[in-house]
C-alpha cells in the first residue's frame, strides 16, 4: 500500500490542533514511503530496530528527526547515538548510562523519555512508579550531562476496551504529572509519548503530546520470512 495521504493530512491537522508531535511509525517501510511523507512536510519518523534505522538514516535527508521507539539493548546504542532526536523507551538506569556513555563519545546531548509500565499486558517494557522514582533518585544522574530526561513514554494494552485504554493513559498521566513537576531532573518541554494509530485520539484526550502512528499513514506491516 503506498502512503495514505488523506489520512497523514487528517492526522497531522488533528495532532496540530492539539499540540501533539505526530512520529510517523515507519518500521518495515521502504525508503519510498518514507520520502512520500517527507515531500509533504513531515520531519519525525520513529523506527524500532537499530539496523533497520541506522540503513534508512544514512540514505534519507539529514534534517529527519529519527525517533528511536522499540526495545533499545545497551549493544547497540552506539549505532544510534551519532544521529537520534528522541530515545523514547529508556526502562533502565544501565541503559541510560550506556546513552550518555555513547553521547559523550559523539560530543552531543541525547533527549530520552522514560519507559513507564501502564499495561495489564506483562509482554510490554517498562518502570513502575517506585523503579521510576529510584532511577531519578540515583545519585550520580545530575552528572550524567550527555542525556536530557523530556519525560514518558507509555504503551497501553492492545484492546478494543476504551475504557480500559482510558484508565491506562490517564494513569500514565497522573505519574507524568508528578514526576514532572517535582523533579528538577527532568527537562523541559515535559514529553508524554503514549498514543498509536488504534488509540491515538484517546491518548491526546488524556494529555499525550506525543503520538506514534504507522499502520494509518504506510497500512499493514510486511514482515520479511
């Protein structure tokens, strides 16, 4: 399926309207799809594996704001962090760590969000609230200079229940709320990424200014056998 552009357009105008940064989930996409959105204006792609999108980056415009969106293992941040806008699933100070290690080698500062675990699903990433409070307590991250905490990053339970999905993202709201408001280590502008393309309107609803919607924009992923 080639890109949707009445629905990029749809979505992109709604997003807007809401102050919400719309990630077009381009993961299993080919380059072709990718420059489609680019022609229309859209800078902010996310990608969940690190070879997949360090290929893409080295043959796309420079100005892409690559968001790094899937399970990220230390091994490979080194790939990335010559290059990536946005880290959005920290769940580890060891991962963090690695971040900074690997900024500081390439003389920049990272901005990453941290993963915070909302689902009833045990499949998906995260920190609960106590591992979150204990990673922003951690005694040496003040020093850690090559990393800028913006804030969440959340994954709902995949269902059709609203109401379910409602609970969820207003519970990673609330945590959101508290961290950034009390925590001198988190930096502005304060990011809530939570949303896909099955919930993004309930995800902005409940103050997500971060959504990650592929499926609506590029259509079904093609995995390769």
């Amino acid at each position: 399926m080639a890109v949707n552009k009445e629905a990029y357009q749809r979505i992109a105008t709604y997003c807007s309207r809401a102050g919400a940064t719309l990630v077009a989930v381009s993961k299993t996409k080919p380059i072709e799809d990718i420059l489609a959105l680019y022609e229309l204006g859209h800078r902010d792609f996310g990608e969940n594996y690190v070879q997949e999108l360090v290929s893409k980056q080295s043959q796309l415009p420079a100005d892409i704001r690559w968001h790094f969106i899937g399970h990220l293992q230390t091994n490979k941040v080194k790939y990335i962090a010559p290059f990536v806008h946005l880290i959005h699933g920290i769940d580890s100070l060891k991962l963090l760590q690695e971040v900074n290690k690997q900024a500081a080698k390439c003389d920049r500062s990272i901005d990453v969000l941290l993963q915070v675990h909302i689902a009833q699903e045990d499949t998906k990433f995260g920190l609960d609230e106590q591992e979150l409070q204990a990673l922003l307590s951690f005694p040496q991250l003040p020093a850690m200079q090559h990393v800028q905490i913006r804030g969440l990053m959340a994954m709902a339970s995949f269902t059709n229940d609203e109401e379910q999905l409602k609970a969820e993202f207003a519970a990673a709201k609330q945590i959101f709320d508290r961290i950034t408001y009390n925590s001198v280590l988190v930096k502005s502008p304060h990011l809530l990424s939570m949303g896909m393309s099955n919930d993004y309107e309930l995800a902005i609803a409940a103050g997500s200014n971060v959504v990650r919607v592929g499926s609506l924009l590029f259509g079904a992923r093609h995995y390769p056998q």
